[in-house]
C-alpha cells in the first residue's frame, strides 16, 4: 500500500471531469487501497481518485468515530436528493486550512459498485451525505469553494498559492 500525494486547489487538474470505471479489477482495488490509506493518514472522512491526480470515478469515505468503517464507491451516482437542504462547515484535503458553509440536499440516494464490482444503494444523511456529495463534485472536476464567492475564491486562491511558494 502507499499514500499518494494530494493535488493542492487551484491546480487545475482537480478540474478534470473522471470518466467511468469500466472493470473494476485488480488495479482498481490497489487504487482503493492506496486511497483508503491516504485518506486515513491525512487524516480525512473522504478522498477522490481526481484528488490524487487519477481521472477515474472512485471515492472512499469513512466518516466513523472509530476510523474502521471504510466505504467504497466506484461509479457512483445520486438518484435521488430531498427538497429539503442543510448548510455545514466544509473542509477538503486539497484546500487545506479552508473552511466554509455550503448548502446541500440534506439526503440522498447513491447508486454505486462496491470493491467487487457488486452494485449497491445507499440512502445517506448527515454527515455521510455532505461527504459522499462532496466527493462526487470532485469526479466531476467541481471544488467546494466554487459554491462561495468570487471574493472568498479569490481570496482563498491567492492564500494557497503563497502558502505553495513558502513550502518550495
Ligand atoms: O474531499 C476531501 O478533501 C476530504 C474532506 C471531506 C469532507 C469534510 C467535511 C465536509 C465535507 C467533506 C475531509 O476529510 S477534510 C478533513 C476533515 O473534515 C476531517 C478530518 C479528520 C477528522 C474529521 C474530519
Ligand atoms: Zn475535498
């Protein structure tokens, strides 16, 4: 296993749109393996392929107190949200130190396959919904911090590129 390294906002690959998984194979389960041990040494609730500069659509979360309930999407779609929202506080591993309020379906119903290519639905609420639509903005190149203004953008652009040139 490795942890991978994680592409930094504004890079522009995060804005690459992942194409579907077409066989979820051995190379695909290395992928979700390698993943799951970058998102926990991070540590993180969530992580997407595109996050470590690989354009296929994979997303792992485990938002448990204890760390031990990995999930793994591959493919997954939102078929159904509710009309009702919630706003939470973000972060994202790519945008470090960034935090901000984003408005969400407060559920969803996800379609995805799991690690052996079964498929699966999952309703999920809270936490878990914010994470898993979080991360499917990811495969489609979408980036929390475009959901808030163009100042806070900008703002948030211009700290991270600073941050870049003081970490070369
Ligand atoms: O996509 C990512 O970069 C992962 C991101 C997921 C996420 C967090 C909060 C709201 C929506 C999506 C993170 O994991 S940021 C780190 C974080 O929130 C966290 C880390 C350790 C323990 C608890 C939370
Ligand atoms: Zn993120």
């Amino acid at each position: 296993m490795a942890v991978l390294d994680i592409l930094r906002y504004p890079d522009p690959r995060l804005h690459r749109v992942a194409k579907p998984v077409r066989e979820v194979d051995e190379r695909i389960r290395r992928l979700v393996r390698d993943m799951a041990e970058t998102m926990y040494a991070a540590p993180g609730i969530g992580l997407a392929a595109t996050q470590v500069d690989v354009h296929e659509r994979v997303i792992v979360l485990d938002v448990s107190d204890a760390r031990d309930e990995l999930r793994v999407f591959i493919n997954p779609e939102i078929v159904r949200t509710s009309d009702e929202t919630k706003v939470f506080e973000e972060g994202c591993l790519s945008v470090p130190g960034i935090y901000d309020e984003v408005e969400r379906p407060d559920r969803v119903v996800v379609r995805a396959l799991d690690e052996n290519g079964k498929p699966f639905e999952l309703e999920a609420d809270g936490l878990l919904a914010v994470c898993v639509q979080h991360e499917i903005d990811h495969l489609d190149g979408r980036v929390f911090v475009q959901y808030l203004s163009r100042l806070k953008q900008s703002r948030i652009r211009s700290r991270l590129l600073k941050a870049e040139r003081v970490d070369a």
